[in-house]
C-alpha cells in the first residue's frame, strides 16, 4: 500500500480489520518493519485522536515519529501553481512536500475544507497535491472530503462488538453550533456501503450528503423509523452538500436521547469525537452504558497501524 485515501485504496476489507483487532492482541510483534523507518505526520489543522493514535500506532511499529503543525510552526503554504508569490505565502507546496519526502518515509497529512468552495474542496487539492510531491507513501489523517482512519477503526469497533453477521447500522444527523465538514459522515458512509451491514443514513431534509459516497445505504428524514432495531448509531453533526457549507435552522430535536433507543436493539452509541454534550448528544448517552465512544476512539491506533503496516512492508 502506497495510498490511503478512502476505502477504494483497500483491496480486502475484511482482512485489513482482521489485521487491526490482530495487532490489538499484539502490538508490537512487527516492531522490526519500522527500525530506522521516519513517519512524518504533518497537521494543517487542530487534532488530538488522530495525532496521538497514528502516532502511538508508529512508535508500536518500532518507527521514528515526527510531528509538524503546519498552521502554528511552518510557513504559509502557496498551493496555486504559477503563483506570484508576492503576498502573504511563504514557501510552495512543490518544494515544502517535496522536502519532507526528504526527511519521511511514510506522510501523514492532515487538511479540512473551507466550506466556501465545493470545487476546490472536493478536488482535494491539498492533500493531492502532497501525494504528488512528496515521493513517498502517504496516509489521510483527514482531508476535505473523507476521514479514512476513522472510519477504520469505526469498522474495527463494529467487527469486534456486533452480535449479529450483519448488524443494522444508522449514521444519524445531529445539531451543531456552527457549520461542520462532511468529510466523517462522507467517509463512514462510503466505508459501511462497502462493508456487510445494513447501512442506514437519516437526515433532516437539506442534508444530503453527495451521492458519490452514498451508494447502497437507505436514506430518509424520519429518525425515529431509521433508529427502529438498530444495533449501532453513529452520531454526527455535518453542513449541507447543496447549498454548500449552510445550516438551516431548526431541527434541535435531532439530538440523541435515550429516549430515542427505547425503539433500538440496545443500540451500542459511537461519535468520532470530539463532541458537544448536551447539543450534539446528551449526557445521559454519553455517560450511559450504551456509549462506546472511548472504545471506539481506542481503536484508532490500531487502525493506523494497521495501514502503516501495510505501507512499511511495501517499503
């Protein structure tokens, strides 16, 4: 593996879970694909899971790890091909991404949307842009579009606490304060239509994620019927497709309720996190014996190493 972008770089699904919950059991039995291997993780935006898990998943690995934030340590990037660099940029991605592939053997590039422009957002023009300067491997820590290690370790954590062979899985809208990408609901989506569940996606209407990522999952704007009999809920706030990046008012009753898993199979709760008590989802979930949250967050390391396993070995 030389990419890791979204699900379509994954030829066997199955097996890279069955890879991760392996490593869980021991982490540290492939320590010697890593010695003397450098992962560079570069970050142009906030990050705490994904920062410490992917780095946590490298140290595993026997790797040495390096961090860099971009939007507080390095110079303002020009993205623009035959810019004039006259302005406020500082060095060009050209030979910023090029030199890390000096220092790195395997990149991790972490870079959210604008949520002004859908063209330029999904065209995924810097984390593009990286893969094609920097000459190594690289690895998505969340893109304008797609969170992929994510949605692994989302994929994990189903695997490993389903009861059923194919549970039925429900990505829910919730209400937020300000306007979210849909890079995780995108992303999730895209992984659980791939996946063997039953993938349901419920929404107010004005929320429609853009198809492209959608395909095979029901979709509708009842909640209630979506969450009947659901084993997993996956809870997120996200801005609209169309038009983009607004919120609409309203919709506050969105928020999950225990209420709301009267109607469930006792439905285990997941969130990527970070999230916001008692707006995004209540206390009563959060703090409730149905949340996994923390479990899911755990498994984020062995998602990451699961893929950075697969890219030392093709070193």
């Amino acid at each position: 593996m030389k990419l890791f972008s979204s699900v379509n770089d994954v030829t066997d699904l199955n097996a890279l879970v069955a890879e991760a919950l392996q490593l869980k059991q021991n982490p540290y039995a492939h320590q010697q694909l890593g010695k003397n291997k450098t992962l560079g993780l570069v970050f142009l935006n906030p990050s705490l899971r994904t920062r410490m898990s992917t780095q946590k998943a490298g140290l595993n690995l026997g790797m040495n790890v390096m961090v860099l934030n971009m939007d507080k340590e390095g110079w303002a990037l020009e993205l623009q091909d035959g810019a004039i660099m006259n302005g406020s940029t500082v060095e060009h991605i050209r030979e910023a991404a090029a030199v890390m592939g000096q220092y790195a053997d395997i990149i991790g590039v972490r870079s959210f949307p604008g949520l002004k422009d859908r063209n330029d957002d999904y065209s995924e023009n810097i984390f593009n842009k990286f893969v094609k300067y920097c000459g190594v491997p690289v690895v998505s820590l969340e893109s304008a579009t797609r969170h992929p290690l994510q949605s692994l370790a989302d994929l994990v954590t189903i695997e490993e606490l389903k009861t059923k062979p194919s549970p039925k899985v429900v990505l829910t809208w919730a209400p937020h304060v300000k306007a979210l990408p849909q890079a995780v609901p995108n992303s999730f989506a895209e992984w659980m239509c791939k996946a063997d569940v039953d993938f349901t996606i419920a929404h107010p209407k004005g929320y429609e994620l853009c198809t492209d990522f959608t395909q095979g999952a029901t979709i509708t704007n009842n909640q209630g019927e979506a969450l009947a009999g659901a084993d997993f809920i996956y809870v997120k706030n996200w801005s609209a497709y169309e038009p983009y990046g607004k919120v609409f008012g309203g919709n506050e009753d969105w928020m999950l309720t225990n209420a709301k898993l009267k109607n469930t199979n006792n439905a285990k709760v997941m969130h990527c996190l970070p999230v916001r008590r008692n707006l995004e989802l209540s206390d009563e979930i959060l703090d409730g014996e149905n949340s996994i949250v923390i479990h899911e967050a755990g498994n984020r390391v062995w998602a990451a190493q699961a893929v950075l396993k697969r890219m030392l070995e093709n070193l």
